[in-house]
C-alpha cells in the first residue's frame, strides 16, 4: 500500500511475512526507515525506484523480522539506528528467535547508535520530529514511533489480530495494559502503519479488531 501523500511507503518482506516502512520528509528526498525485515534487496530497490536518501533506521522492537536488514543499510548509508534498550538483548539474540520460527535464515545482528529509555521521548532526526512511546507486552522494549498523525505500532496493536506468539520476553498482562493506554493516549483518526497486516484507522481496529476486543475483555 502507498499513500496518496506519498509520505509512507510500505514494503511487505517475503521471506517473512511483516511491513517495512520508507518515511519521506515534506519537502526533500531524505528518508527514516522503520522495521527493516529479511527482505534486503526488496526494500533496497523501493528505495532506488524513489530516488530516496536514509538518514536514520528505527525499530519498533528487537525481534529479528524487524531488525533483519538494519546491518546492510546501516553499512551502505553509514547512518544511526535506533531502538530501545529494554530490547537490546532480544535483538542480539535474533538468530536464536529465526531458528524457534524455523525460518532458514541468518542475518548480521546490528548494534544500535542510539537507545531509547524513557517512556516518552520526543527526538528530532533531520526535519522529522518523532515520538517515541515505550508499550511494553509484545516485548519490553517495544514502542510506538509517532510522526505527525502517524503511527508505526510494530506487534503491540494490528488491524485484525494479535502480535503475541509466546516468544520468551512477551507479557499478556503488560501488553494488555499497553493497548489500553495506546487508546487513551491518541487520538482515533490517527493512521495506524502495523510490523504485519494493512494499514488502518486507530478508531476502526478498536471497534473491528474481533481477537483484540476479546483479549481486552
């Protein structure tokens, strides 16, 4: 899915199912670049066809299908990659999760730049202002990176089904508690950009989303 604004753009990774997301800046061909997945080549040419520069990396979480080509990138464009600390050893550990999902890859574990630590942090990388909302459940550290009126939830929230797959590290009760503080804190017509399934409305999936009403039940 490409938004009208041309501002996102997501790239479905093949070898594992989740979303990798280019973020435009307004007015230049500078880009972030969100949940980088196993699917180098497929998220290099995106980047190629849009004629874009990466100026940072970010992760919503540790786990290896969001962390997966942060190395390449990191190298190619000599650029920081962010992420929070509470998931600093999950992401060093992402072989290890690749070989629980019997998926038959290996990947580079990178090493972040930059870690996050608080529960809110606001940070300004090139012309992008972003905050960033530690939601602990699906992991630790995993977090919701907003700009403007977008969110990027990684697995804390989907618009149908639930990111928990009884990985070592993962809280039903913290992730819980992290989904209804997601609802009160923004607002329903914020566009939701999910780590797997299609892009939707915060309003919709909390009305719609069947598994996730049953789960906060």
């Amino acid at each position: 899915m490409e938004l009208t604004d041309h501002l996102v753009y997501k790239v479905r990774n093949e070898i594992f199912s989740s979303n990798s997301y280019i973020l435009k800046d307004k007015l230049s061909n500078f880009c972030l670049l969100i949940d980088l997945g196993l699917d180098t080549q497929a998220i290099d040419k995106k980047l190629s066809e849009l004629n874009l520069q990466p100026i940072a990396i970010l992760a919503t979480h540790g786990h290896f299908d969001h962390i997966g080509s942060v190395s390449f990138f990191k190298n190619k464009f000599n650029i920081p990659f962010y992420m929070h600390e509470a998931d600093s050893k999950i992401s060093q550990s992402a072989n290890f999760y690749l070989k629980i999902a019997r998926i038959d890859h290996k990947i580079e574990t990178p090493k972040p730049d930059i870690l996050f630590r608080e529960k809110k942090e606001v940070i300004t990388i090139g012309d992008f202002e972003l905050c960033i909302y530690n939601f602990p459940g699906h992991s630790a550290g995993s977090c919701i990176i907003q700009y403007e009126n977008y969110l990027f939830t990684g697995d804390i929230i989907y618009k149908n089904g639930l990111g928990f797959n009884n990985f070592p590290g993962e809280d039903k009760v913290k992730l819980k508690h992290s989904i209804l503080e997601l609802f009160a804190t923004f607002s329903g017509d914020s566009l939701v950009f999910p780590g797997h399934g299609e892009v939707e409305y915060l309003m919709n999936i909390k009305n719609n989303n069947q598994d996730l009403i049953n789960f906060l039940k």
